[in-house]
C-alpha cells in the first residue's frame, strides 16, 4: 500500500516512523512519505494561507500550494484516493477502515487554521476519488491527529502488518460489538481476581463468557451498536441477556 501525506506540520507525522507501522515501512509493506506542503510555496514567506473570503475569523489555506502538490505527486494516470480531514467531514468507521485497507494509494490532505479551500477539494473530485473524513464530533486544531489515527487504524488491517492477524478477530466493532474485558497474570491483584471461568481451560466456557461480556459491555457503553445488530448474529443465549 502507498501513502502519502500532505501537512505543514511534517513533524506531527513522526509517530508513523514507530511501531509496527515503522516496521511496515522499513519491510516495504508500506511506501509511506510525508510531504510538507511549503515545498510547493515560492514566496519568502512560504505561506499557505489567506483571509476568508466574505470575511470572517481565522485563515483560509489557500489553493495554489495545494494545486502544484497535486501535480508532482500524482503525474500520471494512476490516481490515489485522497481523503480530507474535516470535522464536516464522513464519520470514519471501522468499516471504512476494512474499505481503505484494500486500496493501493491513499492521500490525506491535513487542513489547518479555518480549513482547506473548497476548491482544492472540488478540483481534486474531477481528477480523483475524494472522500472528507472526520474522526468524531469534536474540534481539533488541524487534521493531523486524524490523519494518524486514521493510518494506523488502516494500515493494522494491511496483511503482514500486525504480526498476529489473530488480534483482528475479535476487537471492537469487528462484529459490531466491543471486545470483551482483557485479564494477563497475577491470578489476584489488590483484592482483584481474574474471572475463573478464564483459568477454567474450558475453552467452550471462555467463548461464551468473552461473548456475553462484549454484548453486556456493548449494552452499557454503545447501544446503538446493539440496535443496529442482526438478530441473525445473536444465538439464543445472547437474547436471554
Ligand atoms: N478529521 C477531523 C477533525 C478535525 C479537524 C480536521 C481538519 C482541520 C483543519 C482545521 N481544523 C481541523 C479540524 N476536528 N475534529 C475532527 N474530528
């Protein structure tokens, strides 16, 4: 999978050099690059924005940068799928993420002050695949924070990235449930046990209580997901609950 993204705070990125996803990229399963979008300012200044037009508060990143950005990161026919973070922008979903993993390029575009014009966006459609992504109903300062998680929740579904593709059967929002409650050792710790049914070695037993826990966790903290469940998915015992 190619990467590519396009901020003026290059440095924000520097996590994506850690980890599994800087070991991806080290063992060529990720051609990530991070661009900082100055380079294509020519001013002294290197600026990337302007006022608003209409007026209003803050500053507006300005089209050109954007434009010639464009044009040497993709030359030729072969297109990325460029996502802009907003905070108007599609809820970013795990389902989303399952989507993108099967992409050969992703560009994010990370906007900042009062956002990117709206013309780089509408420019880019014409050329490309252009989907506006938010990562939750709050506010951030620019789109990087989103860009990372957005990466790293994408590229841990990249074949080969996470070491153990066991770890993506049973997390949250996999099944349309959350995982449920991790333990490790000490069997006790500070008057707290491991449930039993966990040191039973039942494994039959240690399913069925993982299962009604994700459903009971899920009831408290999202029941939303639980609506939207297909009842298919639910055997008899799940509906006793
Ligand atoms: N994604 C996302 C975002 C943002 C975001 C993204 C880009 C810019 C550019 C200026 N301010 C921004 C905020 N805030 N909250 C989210 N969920």
């Amino acid at each position: 999978m190619k990467i590519d993204v396009v901020t003026v705070f290059p440095e924000y990125l520097a996590p994506l050099d850690l980890s599994l996803i800087g070991r991806a990229r080290e063992r060529g399963m990720l051609d990530l690059n991070v661009h900082d979008l100055r380079r294509w300012t020519h001013d002294v200044h290197h600026s990337v924005d302007g006022a608003p037009a209409g007026g209003g508060a803050g500053m507006v990143m300005k089209p050109q940068p954007w434009g010639e950005c464009f044009d040497e990161l993709i030359p030729g026919e072969a297109k990325p799928h460029l996502l802009v973070t907003s905070p108007a922008g599609r809820p970013f979903t795990q389902a989303m993420a399952h989507d993108l993993a099967a992409e050969p390029w992703l560009m994010f575009a990370c906007g900042r002050y009062e956002g990117i014009d709206q013309r780089v966006v509408d420019y880019a459609a014409e050329r490309m695949e252009v989907t506006e992504v938010s990562i939750g109903d709050y506010v951030l300062f620019g789109g990087e924070v989103a860009v990372l998680a957005i990466i790293e929740a994408v590229t841990r579904l990249v074949p080969g990235v996470l070491g153990n593709a066991a770890s993506l059967d049973d997390e949250s929002h996999n099944a349309g449930v959350l995982e449920a409650p991790a333990y490790t050792r000490p069997a006790e710790w500070r008057g707290h046990e491991i449930p039993p049914v966990l040191l039973s070695g039942d494994h039959g037993k240690v399913d069925r209580w993982r299962r009604e826990q994700a459903l009971l966790r899920t009831a408290r903290a999202r029941p939303d997901l639980l609506a939207r469940l297909d009842p298919g998915s639910l055997d008899k015992r799940d509906r006793l609950l």
